[in-house]
C-alpha cells in the first residue's frame, strides 16, 4: 500500500534527467512505473446492496526544513532543505520535498550532498608530507604528484583526490623502482650492476631511434650484394624473414655512431720509442745524404 501511495502522488514523473546520480534516477524511475497488486480492487466476496467501504489514505506528513536528516563527515549537519534543494535542481522541479522519496533514495541523496561537500572543501596535504615509507624509504607527497601526472598525462595532479584503492595502487607502482634497487644492490656483483645498467640504457636509447623501412631495404640489398660478390651461388633469405635482424642491426649501428660522434681522443705516445724513431729517421736521411755525394 505504501508503495501505491508513493507511486500515485508522483504519477507525474515519467523521466528524470539531468545532475542526478545514475543509481538514484533508475530506482525513482522505476518506483513510478511499478504497479503494485494492493492498490487493484478485490470484488470477492462483494454484496451487490452492500455499502462501499471507504479506505483512508494515509498522506505523507513532510518535516520541516530545518530538520538535521544527517551528518558529514567534519560532522556538520545535513538539513532537510540541503536535500530538498538537490532533489528540486536535479529533477527540474519534478520532485521538491525529500519525504516523498522512499528509504533507500533518501540515503542516496544523502550519499550525494556528503561527496559535494567533501569535493567543495577539499583540502590538500602540502607537498613535503609524508605520503608512504617503502622499506625504510619515505615517500612525499611532491614526488608521487609529480609521478601521478606524468601517468595521467596531467589529466590528474593531486595524489591526495585519489580514492583509497587508487592511492595504494599509485604507490605500488611508484615504488617498484625502489624494491628493484634494493635488490640490484643486495644481489648483483659490481660486474652485473654494471651489465644491468647497460642494458636499461640499450633500451632507452632503442626507444628513441626510428628505422623506416627504406633504410632497412638499403641495408638488405647491400648485404645481398656483399654476399652474392663473396658467392655467386649463395642462397639469400627473403627481405621479409629478415625484417627484425635488419632493425637491430641498423639501431646497433646508429647508437655507436651517436656514441662516437662526439668522442675526443688523445693518444700519448710512449717518450723513449718516440726519441728512438726520431732518431732512427734521422740517421737514415744522413746516411741516405752521404750515400748521394
């Protein structure tokens, strides 16, 4: 019966729109299309002479606005206008008064002003602060910002907007850099440091060269023609099976060349096999002298 009622006094309603949270238009949208058998006439049992009975309907009393209907999180309270206002902006109009909704929507309402609220006075933590410890290690909160907009390609800036699961996956990520430093340090030899090193600069700089396909043709018809010279007979492999070796080789070869290129050599000579050719050249050219007179 409570439903029927419900449902009767916003008949009206066919579509609501707008700021309201999707959980909360569907349930309203569907409270106004549910029917509910306990508001059919049952004629069971019903004399033709009879009198009709005459049921009382039950309206629903509305509180005042000023009525505390919860609480936020800093502990201000929630008054029923707050929702009111909501309900009326959200719904065009449609819907003006909290009461009239059922227990569940209340509570989404209510669920909703609290995230508003929590959004407007939002207050960040400042940038030294300590956001996490990784195995001894701090973490503040600059440098997982700074991290967090990189990531998001500064779509996001605040470390501190970010729900509880998305800050621990955020750190997480953050630091495994520094568990994999641990580990290089605990467990690998200078040597292998050094070979890890390496190979994570390797990488950067693949990352950074471009091959187009001209150059690795080049590079196929070149080596083709370097070994058709060595052996006429020679069976060479399709251009397409050799694509990746091609790649490698070219990135291989453009990394020393970037190497090398601004490299400033200074060979020093040992003195005493300098002083001996230096005089071996000069007794030549004397004997070379006398022979000539």
């Amino acid at each position: 019966m409570k439903k029927f009622l419900i449902a009767l006094g916003l008949s009206f309603v066919v579509l609501i729109q707008g700021v309201f949270a999707d959980a909360l238009k569907n349930s309203l949208t569907n409270i106004l299309h549910t029917k509910d058998s306990s508001g059919m006439v049952n004629l069971s049992g019903v004399s033709v002479g009879a009198k009709p009975k005459q049921r009382a309907i039950k309206r629903v009393k509305s509180r005042p606005a000023s009525t505390i209907i919860g609480r936020y999180n800093d502990g201000k309270p929630v008054h029923k206008r707050e929702a009111d206002k909501y309900i009326k902006k959200a719904t065009k109009g449609k819907i003006k008064d909290l009461d009239l909704l059922p227990k569940k929507q209340r509570l989404m309402v209510l669920k909703d002003l609290q995230r508003m609220y929590a959004i407007k006075h939002f207050k960040s933590r400042p940038k030294t602060a300590v956001v996490a410890i990784v195995n001894g290690h701090t973490i503040h909160k600059k440098s997982v910002d700074n991290y967090l907009q990189q990531v998001t390609k500064g779509k996001v800036k605040d470390f501190d907007r970010l729900d509880k699961k998305q800050r621990l996956l955020l750190i997480k990520d953050f630091a495994r850099p520094i568990v994999v430093q641990e580990n290089i340090e605990k467990n690998l030899t200078e040597i292998e440091k050094d070979a890890v090193l390496s190979q994570v600069w390797l990488q950067k700089q693949r990352a950074t060269i471009k091959v187009t396909n001209e150059q690795m043709l080049a590079l196929y018809e070149a080596t083709k023609a370097k070994a058709l010279a060595a052996n006429p007979q020679a069976q060479i492999p399709p251009y397409i099976s050799l694509g990746d070796k091609l790649k490698n080789e070219i990135i291989e070869k453009e990394i020393m060349t970037n190497l090398m290129k601004d490299v400033n050599i200074t060979v020093n000579f040992d003195n005493n096999e300098t002083q001996q050719n230096r005089e071996d050249n000069e007794s030549s050219v004397k004997l070379d002298t006398k022979e000539t007179k």
